[in-house]
C-alpha cells in the first residue's frame, strides 16, 4: 500500500477502532500555534503530538536543531495516548507534509509499518467539507513496542564517509569548500519552507555505485544564500540538491509513483542514497518520495545541516 492515503479513504475509516489519527501541525518560530490549531478544530478522533515536544529531543551541543527523540519516550507517549502495535496511524499536518512525514518516518524507524500520510493535509480535508471537531478524544492507554531499525538511519561519522567519497569523485557541486568556521553565511533571508526551487541535482551515479548524498533545502541555501536558520551556509560536500516541496503537486499531495521517478531519474537506483535538510524534518517528505519512486536503500541523516555545521572540522561547500 502507498505510504499516503486520501480523504475518502480516511473518511471511510474514520471510527474503525484500530485507526488512530495524528494531527501534526507546528509552525517554526511559533511553537503554541499548531496545538493552538488543533484544539480550535481538528479531524475527528485525531490526537496532536508537537514537533519539538514529542517528535524531537531537546537540543543539545551536537544532534542538530531537532534531534530524534528517545525512542522509548516516544513509545510511552503513543501508549498513553491509546496507540499500540496493532493501530493504522493516519499523520496529517497543514505544512505540505513535512511533519506528518517527520512522524511517518519516527514510526517506521520504531518498526510500525502501518503508518500513512493525509494528502493534502487539514486544510484540504477542510476545503472539501469534512467533518472537524474542537471535541479532544479519551482514549484508552495501550501498549506500544519499539522495534528498532537502525539501517533506516546514518550518522555524522558515516555522513564524513561518503561526503570524501562523493566529493573526491566530484559527483556533487559547490565551487567553495572549506572549515565550518571559516565560512561566509551570506544575507540573512529564507526559510527551509522557501519556495526557491531551483535544482542542481542532475546526477548520474558512477558504474561502482558510489552513495548518493541529497540535500532537501531550497536551493538558495543549498548554495549558501539566505540563510536564516542556521549560522552557517552552505551544503555537505559532494551533496546534491532535490528540493523537497519539488515532490508535491500544487495541493500539497505528493506527486505520482511515475511522476517522482522522471523527477529523480538522474539517481542510480542501486546506490545507498543519504537524505538530510536542515534539521531532520524536511528530508523525510524526500525519504517518502524516494521511496515512492522505487529506491530501496534510502537512509536519513537525521541531524542534518544543523548537526553538521556544529563540528568545527567539518568541511562545508558554497556557491553554484
């Protein structure tokens, strides 16, 4: 089954007992605005988990600007809030998918597989007179598992691995590169959710197969251009550029099986492909869509951008 579901779908399920529904919706920079949403009106029976508080670990010197939560936290959360093993999680968001795809890949990484993603989000589902409720669910607590798959998931050693490799190859772009301290961050204009689309990626994996490494920015601070959110500009050497919205269509639902693999045909389905953003939440709409396409060997650097930037000897590449 796809990882995303429709309206109709959902709507048709609404009451089943094993469905659970996660309303997802956070606004950077305005961290009450998404619980705020919810209580205001939400699907019915959906209950909320917050991007920072529940699908993130405090943050830290290294991990970047949000960290994978603990796993086990994580777990006892979704049993508190009645998820267990055998429940159809349903994420929605009003963010094009960024959070709900943020929960998706949390789960999965747990182990749970039935786990989807609304298209088109609460203002979709909304616009095309669905029922919505300010009434919050009590929900009988139950019993949630983890079952780690760390193969879904690198870290900044391994990141430095490939970066050398596919670097030194000369796969990537950046005309720059140099220490994380020794960087110009540019003008201070832009967000991970701008839509400055341009794409640099078109790639084609070498006969050996070398890993591929996406960045999932837009493409002005893939290129070290208008960078709000982090102190640095900029992008991991030997990184490629697949801005992450460029997988949706213009309602926010993601584009089709066929239309994803014409937009990352340049990417050799035999590599091991590692995906970040800035801070771990923008490259799992990437992981889904890569998937979707039909790669099988998609992995996510979860610190991200952020995490990277924060060791000193890291190299970093700017410019076209």
């Amino acid at each position: 089954m796809d990882a995303t579901v429709t309206k109709r779908w959902l709507l048709a399920r609404l009451y089943e007992p094993e469905q659970a529904i996660i309303d997802c919706r956070f606004t950077l920079g305005k961290p009450e605005a998404g619980r705020e949403s919810y209580e205001q009106e939400h699907i019915p029976g959906a209950v909320y988990l917050d991007l920072e508080l529940d699908l993130s670990s405090p943050v830290g010197m290294h991990g970047g600007r949000h960290p994978l939560p603990d796993p086990e936290v994580l777990a006892a959360r979704l049993a508190k809030l009645g998820i267990g093993n055998d429940s159809r999680i349903v994420a929605y968001d009003d963010e094009s998918g960024m959070n709900a795809a943020r929960l998706w890949w949390l789960l999965r990484y747990l182990g749970h597989e039935q786990v989807f993603i609304l298209e088109g989000g609460f203002s979709q589902w909304k616009a095309g007179k669905y029922p919505v409720t300010a009434h919050q669910p009590v929900r009988v607590p139950s019993t949630f598992t983890a079952n780690l798959q760390p193969h879904m998931l690198v870290d900044v050693e391994e990141v430095r691995r490939v970066s050398v490799k596919t670097a030194g190859d000369g796969t990537g772009s950046g005309s720059q590169v140099g220490a994380v301290a020794g960087v110009d961050t540019g003008t201070e204009v832009g967000a991970d959710t701008g839509m400055d689309t341009g794409n640099t990626a078109g790639v084609t994996a070498s006969p050996s197969a070398l890993p591929i490494l996406i960045d999932s920015r837009a493409n002005d601070r893939y290129h070290g251009r208008n960078e709000t959110l982090d102190p640095v500009g900029g992008h991991i050497p030997g990184a490629v550029n697949y801005f992450w919205k460029d997988t949706q269509n213009a309602d926010g639902s993601f584009k089709s099986a066929e239309q994803l693999e014409e937009h990352f045909a340049g990417l050799d389905k035999n590599a091991e492909i590692i995906v970040y953003c800035g801070s771990g939440v923008t490259a799992c709409p990437n992981v889904l869509a890569l998937e979707k396409a039909g790669y099988k060997n998609v992995r996510l650097y979860a610190g991200s951008w952020s995490d990277w930037i924060s060791y000193e000897e890291n190299a970093v590449a700017t410019g076209e």
